[in-house]
C-alpha cells in the first residue's frame, strides 16, 4: 500500500486519467504507516518478556532499527553530495538521530532519506512503553475497551487532513500552514495509533480479544478502506482505519494462537514481511534517485511502459532491501542484541509433561526482536 502511494506520488503513471484510476486504489495507502504503528503497539504488547529493562527493552529496538537507517542515511547523503544538492546541518543531523519530526520548521521532516521520519515517530513511542505498560496490566480489562473506544475517537478529533481546523479544536491551536504536520507527523498525535495497537495486545494477551477472526475482520478492513477511498470524507479516514486495522492484527493474530488457516504464515510472506522494514527504507531513495538519472522526474509514462516501470522498480526495491536486510540488518540484530538464555529445567517441565500454551507459540512468532517495527 505504501509503495502504491508513492507510485503515484513519484508520478510513474502521467496521464491524468490513468493516475486518477492509480490514485482511487492506492490513494489511501500512507495509510499502511497507520497499520505499521497499530502492529508495532499490538506486537509488543503482546510479546513484552517479564521482568525485562527498560534498558534492554530499548536495546533491541534501537538495534532493530537503527542500523538501517543509518546504513540509508549515509548512502542517500553521498548520493545528494554526488548530485550536489544543498545541505542544511540541523536539519541533517536531526534525521540522523531520528528527532526531525519534532520541529514544525519546514525542511526537517523529510530531509535526507525522507521515509526515515516515521522512525521518529518509533522512537517516541519505544521510549514511553516501558513507563506504561506495567500499569495498563494492572487495568481492569473494561477499561481497557475503554480506551480502544476512545483513542480512535480522540484521533478523529485531531485528525484534519482536509484543512477545515474550526471543526477541530486541537488543531486551531497550531498554524494554518503546519496542521499537515501535527496531524500527521507530530509523535504524540501518532502515537494514538500505537497506543490502540498496545491495548489490543494487552487484550489478547489476558485471551480477552473478543474481535472476529481473520477472515471476517480482512473483509471489514476491505469494506472500510474502499468506503473511505470512495465516499467518506478525509477528515474520518484516519480514525477510522485504526479501527480497520486493530480489526485485521487481532483477526491474524487468533488465527495464529488457534491455528487456523492464514496465507501470511505462507514461506513467500514470511520472506516479504522480514524484509519489509529494508523495503520501505530503501523504495522510495532509489526509485526517485534512479528518475533523477534517467531525467524521467515527474514525467511519468503511459499505461504499458508504467507497468513495466513499477514492476522493474518492484524488484529493484526488493533486491536493494534484501541486501540491506542481509548486510545490515540480520548482521547488527546478531551483533548488538545478546541471544536469549532458555529457561532453567523444572521438574515439570523436564519430564515432558508440561506442553507450551497456545500463547507461547504466538509470542515466540511475534517476539520483539524480530518485529519489523
């Protein structure tokens, strides 16, 4: 969804009415950042290690992402250097420590490796949950719901990407011209996704996710994103894809503890999700750099050489992210992240009478240090 988007936003397909057509499928696909938020909350809800640090919490997440982005980070510098573009200092070194989303000056958010700036957004969110989470397990799970209820309501109340900010009263607060950016890069307001994500991993964890399974909850998100992409106003869009995508990661995630049938347990997408997190670094810099050679820069193509130009930038995308997840990734993750010591042997256990819960199979699938976000 998210290369879609910016298929259009590169501007590969150049007749209007084409892109139009590209545009009514792939329009809402920044969306999929809203899905990795979701399931970055969800996963290490679920899968958080009792008695772990803070410490060693943001150990491996820092090891997990940073690697990569810096890795993009200096290979994108050297190629604007090779093109001789002009580089500003702060807001440089504000992507390269992942804080560029936190000033509302134009210029930093997107500077350099311009996908990097929702690693920000990451970051803010890794550093708060090790200061919640041990209370939201102390919540009565009514509260819980709850909050589920409330968080996507507190995003439509926020959420202003048509421009109206009257209706909104967070919004009035902030610059006509910057709305853009606390809608929708601000940490604290993109947390409100992450923060759903969590409460819906904390249910499943207590076996308390009463939401439906996978199959019915991929065809709720499929009614909800075409009826956004087709008739529902923007300013709801944001809300109300939370809701569709807690839907769709708590629907994969029984299917996962029941073991039921799930395509995204298939070798293929197993492969396509562990490099995932390399694809969306390297996408949109080498597709937008090679354009740049080939001074085909927002000209785009007609139908037929398009899809051949997104299929070859498809597999180009996947070859540069396989090599970024297997020289980079894998090696750091190895490296900076210490193996964990299996448990000492009870007596239990050692007699094999003791079987692993449903819930253990889950949380080995889904542990922190392999989660693409």
């Amino acid at each position: 969804m998210v290369f879609g988007f910016h298929v259009g936003t590169l501007n590969l397909i150049q007749p209007d009415r084409w892109h139009k057509a590209w545009d009514s499928i792939f329009g809402l696909g920044a969306s999929g950042v809203s899905f990795f938020f979701v399931l970055s909350g969800f996963v290490l809800a679920w899968s958080a290690r009792p008695g772990d640090t803070k410490l060693g919490f943001w150990r491996r997440r820092l090891a997990k992402i940073y690697p990569n982005h810096l890795a993009m980070f200096l290979i994108v510098l050297l190629v604007m250097v090779a093109w001789g573009d002009r580089l500003d200092l702060t807001p440089v070194l504000a992507n390269l420590f992942l804080v560029q989303t936190w000033p509302w000056a134009d210029g930093y958010a997107y500077t350099v490796n311009s996908v990097s700036w929702t690693l920000c957004c990451e970051l803010f969110f890794y550093l708060c949950l090790p200061f919640v989470l041990p209370t939201l397990r102390r919540v009565p799970t009514g509260w819980i719901y709850a909050g589920l209820i409330a968080l996507p309501l507190l995003i439509l109340l926020i959420s202003n990407p048509e421009g109206d900010g009257g209706l909104f009263p967070l919004v009035q607060f902030v610059p006509d011209h910057y709305h853009w950016w606390f809608t929708q890069m601000f940490p604290p307001v993109r947390s409100l996704e992450f923060w759903t994500g969590v409460l819906a991993g904390v249910l499943l964890t207590r076996r308390h996710w009463f939401g439906p399974g996978l199959w019915t909850s991929t065809a709720i998100f499929l009614a909800i994103y075409v009826a956004c992409s087709l008739w529902i106003p923007g300013s709801y869009h944001m809300a109300l894809l939370t809701v569709a995508y807690t839907v769709l990661i708590g629907g994969g995630a029984k299917a996962d503890l029941s073991g039921a049938r799930s395509p995204w347990r298939w070798p293929v997408l197993v492969w396509l999700g562990e490099v995932s997190f390399a694809f969306y670094l390297v996408h949109v810099a080498l597709i937008g750099n090679v354009l740049r050679l080939l001074d085909r820069g927002g000209k785009g193509w007609d139908p037929l050489p398009a899809a051949g130009v997104i299929i070859v930038s498809v597999a180009g995308s996947l070859f540069a992210a396989w090599l970024l997840f297997t020289l980079v990734e894998k090696p750091a993750m190895k490296l900076l992240v210490p193996r964990r010591r299996p448990p000492a042997p009870t007596s239990e256990t050692s007699s094999g009478d003791a079987a692993p819960s449903s819930g253990d199979s889950g949380s080995a699938a889904l542990d922190p240090a392999s989660a693409t976000r």
